[in-house]
C-alpha cells in the first residue's frame, strides 16, 4: 500500500501573552524563527504544509518560508485557526503541530503519521513521573495514579474524515476545545498514543523559554537533532 | 488559638537511578547539598525535622546538617520511610517534603501548613496548562480539561490523626502508593489544594537536574529566594 498523502497544518496564531516576547512563532533559537524550525522539521515527513498566523503577520511569515509553505490567515481562536487550516487542505492525513514544540524529533512526527494513518488517530504522550490529582473547589476530588494518566505533546494526527466528523459535531455542538485531539475524543473515537520524548517541550512562559534556550537546545544541538 | 506544633519530615531514600549522579540528596547547588538547601529551608518554620536516608549515608548526612536535625536510616521505599519519619515524631502537624524539590520557597511551606491546620489535610499544586489523557492499552480513554486536573508538588501537609489514620489503613489494604497524599485521599479525606510554584520543579532526570542548575537556580539566586 502507499503511504497516505499527508498535509502538516501549523496553527501560530497566538500573541504569546503570557510570555510577553511578542508572538512566539517569531521568537529565535540559534538564528532561525521557531517558525522555521518546526516546517523545516515537517518538511520531509509530508507532502504539503500550511501555516496559520494572525493577519498582520502573513507578510513577515511569507518572508521567512520557502514559496513551498503556504501561508493563511488564521481565526480567532486556536479551533477556528485549525479549521481554516483542516479547510485549506485536501491529503488523507492531517498532522497537527504546534509551533510552540519546536523540538520535536522528525522520527517522532513520522511514527504519529504511521499511528494515525493504522488507527485513524494518533498523539504523542508521555507518561507522568507523579500521580495527578482531579480536583473541585479547592479540593482534591480523586488521585489518579500515573500509570493512568498520560501527558499529550504534539504533534497529533488524523485521518481526515476522522477529524472533519469531529469538528462539525464539535462546532454543531458549540465545543470548543483546547487541542484537537480532544474534540476527536468527545466524538467516540479511538485514538492511539504514542510515546513522546522528554525534550519536546511547549514554550509558554518565561521560564519555559530558558529551558528552551538554556537546556533543550544545546541539548540536542549536541545530538545533531535539529 | 497557638499554632499547631509541626514538625518536617524529608524523605531522602533514593538511590537517583534515573539521573545516575548518586543519591540526589547529596547533589549540590551553589556548593551546598540540597540536604542542606532543603533543611535550611524548612528550620525556621517548623519546631523540629527529621531526615530518613539510606543506612548507608546516615554518617554522610550527619556530617553536613546541624545537631538538631534528626537523621534515621529509611525503610526500602519511600512510603516505608514515611511511616518511619512519622514514628519517630509527635507533633500535632506534619508536613512532608522531598528532597528533590529543593526550590520550594518559605511562603509555600507556610502555607501549606496553615492550610493542613485548618482542612486536616494540604498539598501544593500547580495548574495544568494542557488537558490530560485518561490512558488505557494504549489508547486515551478519557480526555480531562486543564480545569479539572491539577499537577501535585511537595510539599504536603496533614494533622498528625489524619495521617496516622491513611498510613493504618493503608497498611492494612496492603496499599502502597507513590505519595502519601495518595493515601490520605484514598482513605476518603478532605485535602485542601494550595497554589503551587512554577520554580518548584521535581529533580528526577538528567534534564531536571540542567533545568535546575542552569535556568530555576539562577532565577531564584537573582530573586534572592534561597
């Protein structure tokens, strides 16, 4: 069988508020745009990547990317931003990724397009080091043990009727979610996990941007990883 | 109403297999041990603490703390040693702390031990800033909004009758878990949730530990919290 054609959609389109270093998809490791990194990343995994930033960016965005990524507008929230991305595409498989992962190994993106493309779903996790709690007003409600919770990266991956089906019972059922994944959940569906690494962090404040700079970074630079 | 009487007790058993530098007990930050950053830590806010470690680094660690931290050799796992730290103590308050977690500030641990005087039972926790997956087999079985999970920290907090209670019981149901809030949950307690600090980060793998000595280390050296 051939491999499912696959499109990598990244939705940038916040402001990077709690930061406050202005929008992070701009931000810099070693001289190149988070932006750059990660479909530099994509690249060879897919056959096709489209880029969601804020309108006022579409022109700075454009002139970072090669004429090959193509770029729109993205919406008001990161759900629309993902929709309009999911819309602007056609490929069997839609992979998700966040531009705020950038290190995100290219054997990690490859195996949660092979995930997705055998289950239908796929997202990275990795396993909690300590048991989290649920909680309500103030309180401990319930301890889960962390052989029962795991906690999702991304990139996560679809196949697309999975993931249109999902977002017009998300949006007919006025859902709005913080990742996709979950919205692919709260439809039934089934979705594979698959193991994520240690260094793929998400940059969202400013202590997570000196890990990124001061840790990860060197880390893998070290490795050959980026 | 005077204050409770608290004592701090720290398990230090570990062996830190994962990080592979010896026992963390006895890695050092800015030339002191975080034994001793741990204990200086806790002295002022609590009337007496009592430190479990290996048989074998019991003359180690009496070498670098004060005569009046107490020092007893632990039991094979962390909740053994537990139970140890809390037999050799009779304070009406006992909070708990690792040694692993070494950038928790005085104000936390004041906190937390007012909030276990007052509810019975307290732990830090620090917001999620993702949804978490309910996983099983290898699939998600049950996405969990960042509003309903939170991520525990140390340290924890307990009156003396409520901790005594969840260690009996636990005992008895052969339960043995990974936190000793755990237990105290389980035995269908009320545990008050205190806001946690992002700085508090756990030392568990070589990543935590150039996290700790290159990004929260400087961050609190500058913020003059240690």
């Amino acid at each position: 069988m051939d491999p499912l054609e696959a499109v990598a959609i990244v939705p940038a389109g916040g402001k990077g508020e709690r930061l406050g270093l202005g929008a992070k998809a701009f931000l810099e490791l070693g001289g190149r745009t988070l932006l750059e990194i990660v479909t530099q990343k994509l690249q060879p995994r897919v056959s096709r990547i489209v880029v969601g930033v804020p309108a006022e960016d579409v022109h700075r965005a454009r002139g970072l990317l090669p004429a090959s990524v193509e770029i729109i507008s993205g919406g008001n929230t990161r759900q629309a931003t993902v929709e309009r991305l999911v819309q602007a595409s056609k490929e069997a498989l839609v992979l998700i990724h966040d531009v705020t992962r950038p290190f995100a190994s290219g054997a990690l993106i490859g195996r949660v397009l092979e995930a997705a493309a055998q289950h239908g779903a796929a997202v990275s996790m990795v396993h909690s080091q300590i048991p989290v709690g649920r909680t309500t007003q103030g309180c401990v409600a319930q301890s889960l043990d962390r052989n029962e919770v795991m906690l999702p990266q991304s990139p996560q991956a679809f196949q697309r009727a999975v993931l249109e089906r999902a977002i017009q019972n998300g949006r007919r059922q006025g859902r709005e979610r913080q990742t996709t994944w979950q919205l692919v959940e709260m439809n039934g569906e089934r979705i594979a996990v698959v193991e994520g690494e240690e260094t793929n962090i998400k940059i969202t404040t400013a202590m997570d941007w000196d890990v990124a700079r001061l840790v990860v970074w060197p880390r893998i630079m070290n490795g050959d990883r980026i």
